[in-house]
C-alpha cells in the first residue's frame, strides 16, 4: 500500500526535462504533431505562463501520488494557465497543473484534473 505524505512538495535538485517543454507551448511543430497523432493537446498560454506555473509547483505543489512509475506534484489555479485543444479547434481552459518526475527530471503539463492513482 502506497503511504501518501501530507503537504510532501517537489524534491529540489531536479534537471528540467527540456524535450517535453515544446510539446506544451501554443503552436510549435511539436505541439501540432502531439494534436495530430493524439487528437488533443494540453498547452499553457504562453511560456511566461509555463514558468510561473513551474516555479508555483516547486513552492506549493502537492505530492499525488506515484502513477505510471512517476511522482506527480500538483496545483490548481484561480485562474486559467492554458487549455486542451482539438483538431476542431475547440478550447477547454485549464487549471490544474501537474509535475512529472522521472529519473531526476521534471516537466510541467496543464491538465484537467490530476492524473489518477491506483
């Protein structure tokens, strides 16, 4: 059984996953290969948008668990920090931002809601 720490934030010392980061940017070849081949694709508004999220995650984020074989950390916000977007066109703001660590690296995604644990 999995024992979840109460407010366990983000360990420091992380190297940024830096091949992840275009994926989640508004408009760039890998945000529109991942819409392409998946059909949606989570982006933050702007890459100012990206860092504040990140260094807000590292201050308050709220270990969720372990999923997939990855921590996640998370934060919702007041406000919206970037948004799902279909082949349509369509846009669903986001609020909730998630950290994915894996093997001393991190990247940050705008999502729905939390990835789930089981």
């Amino acid at each position: 059984m999995q024992e979840v720490e109460e407010n366990r934030r983000p360990p420091r010392g992380l190297k940024l996953a830096e091949k992840h980061i275009q994926k989640h940017l508004p408009d760039t070849p890998q945000m529109l290969k991942l819409l392409k081949e998946d059909g949606k694709a989570h982006v933050f508004n702007d890459s100012e948008t990206l860092l504040k999220v990140t260094k807000d995650l590292f201050a308050n984020g709220e270990f969720i668990g372990v999923v997939g074989g990855h921590e996640r950390y998370g934060m919702q916000f007041d406000f919206a920090i970037g948004y799902r977007i279909d082949l349509v066109g369509n846009r669903l703001p986001l609020y909730f931002a998630e950290m994915k660590i894996s093997k001393g690296e991190y990247h940050v995604i705008p999502r729905t809601k939390p990835s789930k644990v089981v």
